[in-house]
C-alpha cells in the first residue's frame, strides 16, 4: 500500500462497525422512504402533538398540585403526632426520631404516587428501593441493631438522662448524659465519659436506681459472742431513728434481726427504708451508718470480732517429757 493512503486507512473503522454504520445508514434510508410513500403518518403525529403536549402539560400540573396539598397534608399529619407524642410525655429524642421516620415515609409515598400519575412504573422503582435497602441492611448491621436498640430505649424509657444506672452482664455503672439513636453516653463513677452502643443497652439486664427515691438498707454488723445481742440491735435501731432521710411512709419499720452464727461472732442485719434523691447520698447514709455503729459500739463496749491467731510457747523441758 502507497504510503499517502496509510492515514486514510487508519481512519477507516474497523469491519463490525463499519456494518453498523451501513445498517444503521439503512434504516434511516427506510425510514424516509416509509414517510415519502406514507407522508399521513408524520401529518398525523403533527396533528396529535398539540394534544399530548397538552396532555402532559396538564399531568405536570396536576403533579405540581397534588405535590402541593400532599406536602401541607404531611405537615399537618407530622403536627398532630408531635402534640399526641407530647401529651403522652414521650421524650424529645424519640418525638424528633419519630417525626422523621414519619416525614420520609410519607414523602416516599407521595412520590410513588406522583410516578405513577406521570405513567412511570411504580413496581421497578419499588424494585430498585427493595435492592437498596437490602445492600445497605447487609452492610450496616451493627449499626441497625444499634439503631433498633436506640428506638427501643427512646419510646420505652427504661432511663433516662440524669439517672444513675447499673450494666448487670458488664458490671458499668454512672450516670447516663444523653440518650441518642444509635448511642447512650455515661459519665462512670471515676468521671470517665463512656460510650455504649444501644444494642448493647436494649439486651441487657439494667438496673435503674433513680427510678424511686424509697430505698431499703440492708446492712450487716457482726459482734463477739461474749456482746449482748439485745444492747447491739438496740444501738442499730436508735441510730436508724436518728436519721434524717428514714422514710416516713415506709412499708415495715426498721428492725434487726440475728442473721446468722458465724465462725467469728454473730452477724445482725439492719433493714431499714430510706428516702433519697439520687444513689449516691443512698450509698453516703449506709457508709455514715458504718462509721456510727462503730464508735457506738466502742463507747458500749461491745466488740467486733476480727480474725486472730493464738499461739501457745511451751518449755523446752515440757517437750522433752512429750517426747520420751
């Protein structure tokens, strides 16, 4: 081949599209040749263009209104939840969460609707939602269990911000600071902020002590056996008495009863009903009672057993006559 054809030749396309260009030039040629033999067809379409025209301009309006009222419908309806979510005192996270759930749904609807009226087939966009939501479920799960926990925490308000809380299966206790969709945060007892998950939180067993402010004390003393037992529980019981925070409308008085005979004294338990606003000044009144008892028990002279060991030294001459 000449070298002055060489580019020619390179610019050529490649055989199977060069077919295709040849096909498709000839079906444009029959194209034309159809509306030269037939010139009714395109004086037809002609004819009903202004009324499709107007047909969809009337479509499109009436998307535009229906839009419209459907949006005012769903701010109405979102209005009314947030008042009857409010009347029935559920918190503020949960109101905001629902309230979403509800705007999108909603709104989700609507513009299906809105498809179909335009002659868009509703079940292929239900279709590629459905392979949507289950991608993004697979790939989100924790984050959904989460999500699902958090739910659960909001609407059912095992606790709330403010109450101090115990984790029975990992043992955390403080006081939970916020309550959110997918994380509850608590500042520990040693002032550390702490994140658990909601998943977490929603399965376990959880121990809520700001829930009522009446508290039983349970609190075991244990005194020699040579101490009168009667002079003891009534040391307990005076000083129970003497405390401020004794609950007045108790269920039984305070009263203490012989536990049990130990190996090192015997064991009294104190139990007594308390009224305290938070844990801790709960925990403050047992330790106070502690440290009452105590110096009570010493000015009485009655004693508490602690562990000692007895040792006897004998002569060396009385452990010769236990040898021979």
């Amino acid at each position: 081949m000449p070298a002055s054809n060489l580019p020619l030749a390179a610019a050529l396309p490649a055989g199977s599209e060069l077919e295709d260009m040849q096909e498709t030039i000839r079906q444009m040629q029959d194209s034309i040749q159809d509306l030269q033999k037939n010139p009714s067809v395109l004086t037809t379409y002609l004819e009903e263009l202004p009324a499709k025209a107007l047909s969809l301009g009337i479509r499109v309006l009436l998307v535009v209104v229906i839009f419209f009222v459907g949006s005012r419908l769903i701010r109405l309806l979102r209005t009314l939840l947030q008042k009857g979510l409010e009347k029935s005192g559920v918190g503020k996270d949960a109101i905001r969460f629902l309230d979403l759930v509800l705007k999108w749904t909603l709104y989700i609807l609507l513009i299906l609707g809105l498809a179909v009226n335009l002659g868009i087939d509703a079940s292929s966009i239900v279709a590629i939602i459905g392979s949507l939501g289950i991608t993004i479920g697979l790939a989100l799960q924790g984050s959904l269990s989460n999500f699902a926990g958090g739910v659960l925490l909001l609407i059912m308000k095992p606790f709330v911000a403010g109450d101090y809380i115990k984790d029975m299966t990992t043992g955390m206790t403080g006081t939970v600071e916020e309550v959110s969709i997918f994380y509850t945060k608590v500042l520990t007892d040693n002032r550390f902020e702490l994140m658990i998950p909601n998943g977490n939180l929603s399965n376990n067993s959880i121990i809520n002590y700001s829930r009522t402010s009446l508290r039983q004390i349970i609190q075991d003393f244990q005194i020699s056996y040579s101490s009168d037992i009667d002079k003891a529980k009534r040391i307990l019981l005076d000083l129970m008495h003497a405390e401020e925070t004794l609950a007045s409308a108790a269920p039984r008085d305070p009263e203490v009863i012989v536990k049990s005979l130990d190996e090192n004294g015997v064991t009294l338990v104190l139990r007594a009903f308390i009224s305290t606003p938070t844990y801790l000044e709960y925990n403050k009144v047992i330790w106070g009672l502690i440290e009452k008892a105590k110096k009570a028990f010493d000015e009485a002279g009655i004693e508490i057993p602690f562990r000692q060991v007895d040792i006897n030294v004998k002569k060396l001459s009385d452990l010769d006559e236990i040898k021979g």
